[in-house]
C-alpha cells in the first residue's frame, strides 16, 4: 500500500484546483451590471481575455480581447454605435465578432473574425456563455429579487487568488463559521452541518436553530439588538455551480410595539473562474426591506467585508500552499461528516465536465 503522503491523486472526489477545471456550457457571472457601460471593460473569464462592453442602446456584448491585425487589446478602444472599435488601426468589429471595416484599406478583410459570446443581463448581473452556443438550453439563475425595490441589497467584489472550487465549497460549508469567523459572525451554534439533498439539479439544505441572538452582521439591517434572542431557519441553494443563495429566515418572538417579527436576508454567493488559480467573487446580502439608509447599508457592509476578508486570506494561503508543494494534490484529504455539501460539488462538477468530454485525475 501506498504511503498516505505520497499516494497518487489523493483527493478521493477530485475538485481540479490546479486544473482546468471550469465547465463551459453554463452560465458564468461576467459582471456587476454596473461595470459594463460604453465604456469597454476587460476582464480574464475562464482563463479568456474578453471584453465587456454595451452598444449605445445599452445593449451588453462580449468578445475575445484581442484584435486579429496586431493583437491589440479591444478594450483599449472605443464603442461606436453598435461596433466596438480597435485603438491601434481603427478596425471595427459587431456583436458577432466580424470585421465590419478596416480603415486602411477599401475591402474588409474576411478573416478578420474573432470569438463572440453570448451575454444576458439578469438581477444585477452580466452573465455568460463561453461553451458551445448551440448547448445553451436554459436561462441565467432566478434572481429578479436583486432588483425588486421591496429588496435592497448590499453588494461587493473581490478577485481572489484561489480556484472557485475552495470558495464554492466554503460557503456551502457552515461549520467554519463557528471558527474561522467566531470574532466576525459570532454564530458560535454552527457547528453541526445541516442535512443535504437535491432537488432535481439544485443542491439544498435546510437547519432550524434554537433561539439565540443573531449575528451583529446582520441585526442593523432588520433593526434588531445584537443581545436580542430570535429564532432563524437556515435555507441554502446551489441552483447552479456558478451561484448558491444562504437565507437567513429571521423570526422575532417577541417584537417591539408596531415592528416586524418576520425578515429575511438573502445572501448571494457567485464565483467566476478567471485567470488559472484565480476567481472573480461577487456576492451579496438582500434584505427583505424596502430601503435601508445608507449608514446601514455601509454598516453591514464593512460587516460582511470584514468577514469574508477572513476567507480570502486563508484560502489564498491554502491554494498558494498546495501549489507551492511538490505533493500538490498527491496528498491525504480527509473528508468529515459535515462535508456533505462539499462533496455534493464535487459529484455536481465531475457530471458536468462529463458531459463536455471532459475528466478531472482521480485514482
């Protein structure tokens, strides 16, 4: 028998951190919808240069970054009606990636042709689809509540220098929090897991708690004390590897004279692959409140912030450790009882990249 510390492909379920380990044909969130403006905005998506842009319609495009004459990258240049225009020669190209002009010369040139993909602006956000466009069978993820004005959200952004995976399997997993964030979230009664399933594609998971005081990064948002005891239900969804919603179902026994007993607070957790080792993190906290004032909404976010900046350090220092180690992956992961979801997005992953052909090492 093998050595435990030297065995090949340790990972009993692998999740291809050092790998190529990203599905294309699905949806991936490219942007906030307030970055991408006629203004054009670059940003590396599963390891693609691409450009961001809308027409003057307001209508989103997207395209590989780099023009076919001299490679110039497309995001340096401008948008001109429904053309997006190269900075370096002037050259033109449409939504479809196609060489509408070239201004040295009087014919275009009919190679000059570049990948397109395709984008939808839903919730508030950009999403695309860099696979097989005749694969595309569904829309982007459910998530009209982001833009619902009986919800106000709270948002932010972080490129992490971690695969997506370490992030996917981090928020699904709700033991950490008990630990890693006991001076941030001070929800010391998570620590044991909740039940998980599946709902036909979507990964759920479900846990009542007793009463206890809620966590301080969220009582401003719902006017509650932070001493105050309350009853919650935890409901989790991964709809898609691409995104995960964790509601916080909030129930006030004993309210104040004319307050709410009842909220919520969705939070939205999405992860794009960007650059190898690097992912692109947008989330979220929505709560179920028509309008918070800004000195709130700045509270909980600094909040959040301050919590998930625990998560960004450590997993940058796991990844940067596994990557550093000769062993890399060839190393014993032990997997616990409360790592039901994780593995979960294992299965859920190595489906998906069956299904495009394609397979991550294992023993």
């Amino acid at each position: 028998m093998k050595d435990e510390m030297t065995r090949a492909n340790g990972q009993t379920i692998p999740n291809g951190m050092l790998e190529d380990n990203y599905p294309r044909n699905m949806w991936w969130v490219a942007a906030h919808r307030d970055e991408v403006t006629t203004k054009p905005l670059a940003r590396w998506l599963l390891e693609t240069p691409v450009v961001l842009y809308r027409l003057e319609d307001g209508t989103p495009a997207a395209l590989y970054d780099r023009c076919p004459h001299r490679w110039a990258p497309l995001s340096e240049g401008h948008v001109a009606g429904d053309k997006i225009v190269c900075p370096y020669h002037g050259m033109e190209f449409n939504t479809e990636g196609r060489c509408t002009k070239a201004p040295t010369q009087h014919m275009k040139p009919k190679t000059a042709e570049i990948p397109a993909f395709t984008v939808k602006e839903a919730g508030a956000y950009i999403w695309i689809w860099m696979g097989d466009a005749q694969a595309i069978d569904c829309d982007p993820p459910e998530v009209g509540y982001q833009i619902d004005p009986n919800w106000t959200p709270v948002n932010g952004y972080y490129e992490v220098a971690a695969n997506w995976v370490l992030i996917r399997e981090n928020v699904l997993d709700l033991t950490h929090i008990a630990f890693l964030h006991k001076n941030t979230f001070k929800q010391d009664d998570w620590i044991t897991a909740p039940d998980t399933y599946m709902e036909g594609e979507t990964l759920c998971y479900e846990q009542d708690f007793d009463l206890a005081p809620l966590s301080p990064l969220f009582c401003a948002g719902m006017g509650l004390p932070e001493d105050k005891p309350i009853k919650r239900v935890q409901k989790g969804r991964m709809p898609t590897l691409a995104i995960s919603f964790s509601d916080w179902n909030v129930h006030d026994p004993a309210p104040e004279a004319g307050k709410r007993s009842d909220f919520i607070v969705r939070g939205a957790h999405i992860v794009t692959p960007a650059r190898r080792g690097k992912t692109h993190y947008f989330w979220m906290a929505a709560f179920d409140v028509p309008s918070l004032t800004e000195e709130v909404a700045e509270k909980t976010r600094n909040s959040v912030t301050a919590a998930f900046d625990e998560d960004k350090q450590l997993l940058e220092k796991l990844q940067a450790n596994v990557e550093a180690d000769p062993r890399g992956l060839d190393f014993l992961e032990v997997t616990l009882g409360a790592d039901g979801a994780g593995i979960k997005v294992r299965q859920i992953l190595n489906k998906k990249l069956k299904s495009e052909g394609r397979f991550l090492s294992r023993e």
